[in-house]
C-alpha cells in the first residue's frame, strides 16, 4: 500500500531539497527521456522559473506526440451536496445548515438529457459529497445504469470505497475514478479534515490501490493546493504516488488535476498559499515533460483565457458548461455550489474558442466495449 512508501518519504527534506535546486539540475532535467521524480522536483522548483518558455515548448511537443492537438470534453453532474465530513474548507461541511439535495433517480434522469442539450457529451462524471447511508454503492449503481445508454464513458468522484465495491460499480459501467487526496501532509490533513470518514488518512490515500486492485480502467488524482504553504512538495508526494501507482497498475490509465483555491471561496478558509497562474503554468509543463501520457485535467475553476491558451501547451482533458450545485443543470438550478466557476462560457462557445486555438475537441474517446476487451486479458 502506499501508505508504507509515503511513511519513509520525509516532508521536510523534500521541502529542502526542492528548495536546493539550480539551474544545473533543471537543465539535466529537461535534457532527460525519461525524468525522474527529483527532476520533477527541479523542474516544479523556483530554480526551474527562467525556463518556463523552454519548458512550455517541451511540454507542447510531448502532448503532440501523445495526444495530437486534442482536448477531450467531459461534464460533472452533482449528484447531492449532502455530506458527513467537516472539511474545513467545504461551505458542504455537515456542520453547514443549508438544504440539502439527492437527486432522484427521475432527478437523474433529467439531469442526463439536459446535459445531452448542451452538447454531444460522452464523458460525464457523478460527483457526490461523502453519506454512505443515502449516497452508497446502491445509489452510485443506480445513477451509473440510468446514465450508462446516453454516454460511453462514465466516471465518478465520491468517497473512497473498499476494493469489492469498486469492483460492483465497474459491473454497472463505471469506467473511472478520481479522487484527491488534498495533501499528503499526514499530520496536517487532520487538522483539515477533523471528523467523518474523511479524517481516517490511510484510508483515503490507499483508495488508489483498491482502485487498482479493482482493475479500473482511469485512476485521476491530485491535491488541493492552498492546503499546504508547500505546495511545490505536496505535488512530489503526488508525483511518487503516480509512480508507485503505475508501476503496480500498470494497465491502469492516470490523469492529474490541479485545483487551486481562492481567496473568497473555501467556506471562511484562508487558503496557506495562493499559486499564480505563472506557477500553475509552470506545474503543468513540468507533469507533462515528467510523464508524457498522464492525462493533465483543467476544471472550469481557471478562467477562460487561461484554460484556452494552456489547451495548447499541455492539458488534455476539460470540464465545459459546467454547474457544481447538484441538479443544476435542469432541477435545482438555483442551489449552493460547492465552489465558484471561474468559466462561465456555455460548451458551444468553449469548443469554438478550442477551435480557434488549433485545438480539436473530442467528445468520445472511449467505449465500453474496450472494457471487457481489457477484463478478458487481465
Ligand atoms: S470537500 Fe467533499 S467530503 Fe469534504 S465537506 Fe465538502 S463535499 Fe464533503
């Protein structure tokens, strides 16, 4: 499990160590095939700042090569905002008393075809806050057969489960799962996340091998940056856990997300840190020169022009027309999100500026019938 490779990785000499970086380390780096994760470490480093043009077109060049000028569109739907965990960041906490929305399997059903109006989505993802009691395997499974005949790749970001239950929600068609970890810092994430489920730490972070174990197709991952002031050494933890995950998984695929906080939103939370957009720029290009095949995920929390020209220059994957209040996008338009959208462009004008840019959307990328291929052969 990971949590035995995390537990001999000090937080503080990496935090050193990235620190110590020059430009000698950042030009092995970049001259490298294939990088390790102390190149990573000298690549997301401040050493690594003089080189973001270089890095930007290295990183361009390997998303080509992999991944031609494609963007892939998915779309979430909020399935409830109901939630027993106290994160202190989440205006969801339990704590919060705000009406709370389960969507119905009618709900559901309404939310799909609004969302099939926007445009041709085939990527949807079902994200719920963390009530096994009325948000469970048996809900998940149903919301993943209702949505299962309007889309071809289905994948969810609820709370992490045991190794059998992924193994269920795969048998009702769900392809994916992402997950954050919100940082590996052990002995701070309890102080984020003081009760419920989600303060047990080796459980959350050792979700990923359940995932793996469970033989899901597409594992995403990443931290929430603003928890940690270091974050340049939240994302090397995050860079091992990838490499352990893919060398034990290897038939697994992987993506990484990089959310970042803000100063208004995090119900009351100071973020200990705010990434600019050099430096989330800068993260981004040195994940894609570290790991040309990772799928690089940009939410619809960055803005507009942003997320256009970094379509360009190394991420792969993109939310679009999306709401974050459960049911928002046909029954309960008008209910709380869980965080602001920094993009409010509807698809249409999200697929013309991708066009604009060069860039192809592709809506459909994977079909369940890839699944059982790959069940057959594991
Ligand atoms: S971040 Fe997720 S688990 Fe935490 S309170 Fe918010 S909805 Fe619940």
């Amino acid at each position: 499990m990971f949590s035995d490779e995390l537990a001999r990785l000090s937080w503080d000499d990496t935090t050193a160590a990235i620190a110590a970086k020059t430009a000698d380390d950042v030009e092995r780096a970049l001259r490298r095939p294939k990088p390790t994760v102390d190149d990573f470490m000298a690549l997301i480093s401040p050493a690594a700042e003089p080189y973001l043009e270089i890095m930007a077109r290295l990183s361009r060049r390997y998303t080509e090569e992999r991944f031609g000028r494609t963007v892939s569109l998915f779309i979430p739907l909020y399935l409830t905002n109901s939630c027993t965990n106290s994160c202190v960041y989440c205006g969801f906490h339990v704590a919060n008393k705000m009406p709370r929305t389960i969507l119905t399997p009618a709900e559901m059903e309404r939310e799909y075809a609004a969302i099939k109006e926007l445009g041709p989505f085939e990527n949807l993802l079902l994200v719920t806050g963390e009530n096994p009691a009325k948000a469970g395997v048996p809900y998940l499974a149903k919301a993943l057969d209702l949505a299962k005949p309007h889309f071809s790749n289905l994948k969810i970001e609820v709370m992490p489960l045991a190794t059998e239950e992924y193994a269920e929600l795969r048998r009702h068609g769900m392809n994916g799962v992402i997950c954050f970890q919100e940082t590996y810092h052990r002995d701070n994430y309890k102080s984020y996340h003081p009760r419920g489920m989600k303060s047990n730490f080796e459980w959350r972070v050792n979700g990923f091998d359940r995932m793996g174990q469970a033989g899901v197709h597409s594992i995403g991952m990443g931290v929430l940056i603003g928890l940690e002031k270091e974050w340049r050494t939240d994302l090397t933890m995050m860079a091992y856990h990838l490499r352990y995950l893919q060398h034990h998984y290897w038939r697994t695929k992987y993506s990484v997300n990089f959310p970042r906080m803000c100063p208004a939103e995090n119900g009351g939370f100071q973020p200990n840190c705010l990434m600019t957009d050099r430096e989330l720029a800068q993260l981004t290009f040195a994940m894609r020169i570290f790991d040309h095949d990772v799928d690089i995920s940009y939410s619809t929390r960055e803005l507009p022009a942003f997320r256009d020209h970094m379509a360009t220059l190394g991420v792969t994957t993109m939310s679009a027309g999306s709401r974050t209040e459960p049911g928002g996008y046909a029954c309960y338009p008008e209910a709380l999100e869980q965080f602001e959208v920094s993009d409010p462009r509807s698809v249409d004008e999200v697929v013309n500026a991708l066009k604009t840019m060069g860039v192809e959307p592709v809506w459909k990328d994977w079909d369940s019938v890839f699944d059982k291929h790959l069940s057959d052969g594991r």
